[in-house]
C-alpha cells in the first residue's frame, strides 16, 4: 500500500447539499490538514486557502463517464495521500471510499444524506463494505451490522 499522510483528510462529494454537509461537518476534522474535491469549481471559493481538486460530475445517469471519475479520484489520492477520507456521497464519495481503501489503505467515513429519510441512498447501501464508519443521519435507519446514528449534520 502506498505511503500515506498521516494528519491529512481528504473532504469529498458530489455537488448541492452534499457539499453543505461536507462543510458543517468541517469542524469535526480540526487539527487535520483537510484536502477538499467536489464537482463545482466555484466551490474552492468556500474553502480557500485549503487545497481544492474538481472532479467529473458522475451519476448513475451518465454512468459512461465512470472511468474519467475513478482516474481523477485515483490522481486525487495518489497526490494528496490522506489517512482518512470523509464523504457525504454521492457517487464521487463512494469512488473515493473504495479507491482510497485499495490503493491507500486509508480510514474511510459515509454520512448518508438527510435527504436520505427513507432508506439509504444507492451509494450509502455500496460504501457500507467500504467504510470504517457507515452513519445515517436518520434514527429510523440505523441497523445492527450498520449504518449508526451518531446525530445529524443538519
């Protein structure tokens, strides 16, 4: 397994309010060097002066768009090398948990969204076998062999 950095956290997620959820959860990672990627540009301005990388913007709607994604996640990991990864999903959330565990032997966290009430999302239910960590923001949803509920972000 490749080298990785102890004291960095690598902060990813598709757009919208899994990136509002990202950034609540910011202050739980204090003391850690925090790389941030997301799918919008214009999101670095929210983080800056932290490191900032843009990834494709993959759904299961453009699924064609996949290997773009795994290879500028695996750029992202190889460069940044974090211990830890942390995401609120959703697809570029599950392709770096899955990644960072193979290729970095990295601690990895899933916090399903709260726009997730009802059941986990499609990418929650894949990351579980992925995550060290596997929360749902939902008492309801919580389960024995995972997800926990820890509370909300929201």
């Amino acid at each position: 397994m490749s080298r990785r950095i102890a004291n960095r956290a690598l902060a990813i997620c598709s757009g919208g309010g899994h990136w509002v959820e990202l950034r609540r959860i910011a202050p739980a990672l204090a003391g850690r060097e925090i790389v941030w990627a997301s799918v919008y540009a214009d999101y670095a301005g929210d983080i800056a002066p932290d490191r900032f990388h843009v990834l494709p913007d993959v759904t299961r709607f453009n699924k064609r768009d996949i290997p773009a994604l795994a290879l500028a996640v695996a750029r992202v990991l190889l460069a940044e090398r974090p211990a830890l990864i942390v995401t609120t999903g959703a697809f570029p959330g599950l392709m770096a948990l899955i990644l960072g565990k193979l290729l970095l032997g990295a601690r990895t966290v899933w916090i399903d969204s709260i726009a997730n009430f009802g059941k986990l999302s499609t990418s929650g239910r894949l990351a579980r076998p992925f995550a060290d960590l596997h929360l749902t923001q939902w008492e309801h949803l919580e389960t024995p062999s995972g997800p926990r509920h820890l509370g909300a972000v929201l």
